[in-house]
C-alpha cells in the first residue's frame, strides 16, 4: 500500500513539474482581458435645408415656422424678405431662400 501511494505522490509531482505556469493563489492577479481604445468621434457640420412654404406681410413661413423679420431660425436671422425669396444671415454668412417653382401660387384679383 506504501507503494502504490509513493508511486502515485511521485507521478503527480512528475507531471506537476511540468506544468508551464505556477499559480500562487496569494499574489495578485494580472490584467487578462485589455480594452479596446475607444476612437475618437469627430462632429461634422450638419447643412441645415431651409424650405420657404409662404410669405405673409412682413412674415415668412420657414420650415413650418413663421418668422417675423428680425426672428431667428436655427441659427439664421432673418434680415430681408422679397417678392419670392427672403434673406437669412449668420454672421458673414448670408443665404437666400426662394420658393421652388411648384410651390409658387400665383393670385389674381377680379
């Protein structure tokens, strides 16, 4: 019986030899899993579309919003309106907005 269990502590201390990394449960243990670099998100400019639906007075209705003049949409302050078109400024910036030619409604009085 002292045989068969000096053979067996010997066979698993053989093979435990072997073995190619020692574990100390007492040590603390290293990073394992790394985490990904995160890339960096570069915000682009967004154009803005304006749409011209009407022109009332001294009014213009712009994206589904009347604007006096002097009023501010996204940004633009409306400085001009015209027969057909209006004027919108941001800083140097300027930039006319017309009605498309289906959405011109032409009125004639009697």
């Amino acid at each position: 019986m002292k045989k068969i269990f000096l053979a067996v502590a010997a066979i698993s201390y053989i093979f435990a030899l072997d073995l190619p990394v020692a574990y100390d449960p007492f040590q603390k243990a290293s990073v394992i899993i790394k985490h990904a670099q995160t890339k960096k998100i570069i915000p682009t400019k967004r154009k803005i579309a304006f749409s011209l639906q009407a022109i009332l007075n001294d009014k213009a209705f712009i994206n589904g919003r009347l604007i006096p003049i002097g009023g501010e949409i996204a940004g633009y302050k409306l400085i001009f309106i015209g027969k057909n078109y209006v004027v919108l400024k941001k800083g140097k910036r300027r930039k006319v907005v017309s009605f498309r030619k289906k959405d011109i409604l032409k009125m004639e009085r009697q």
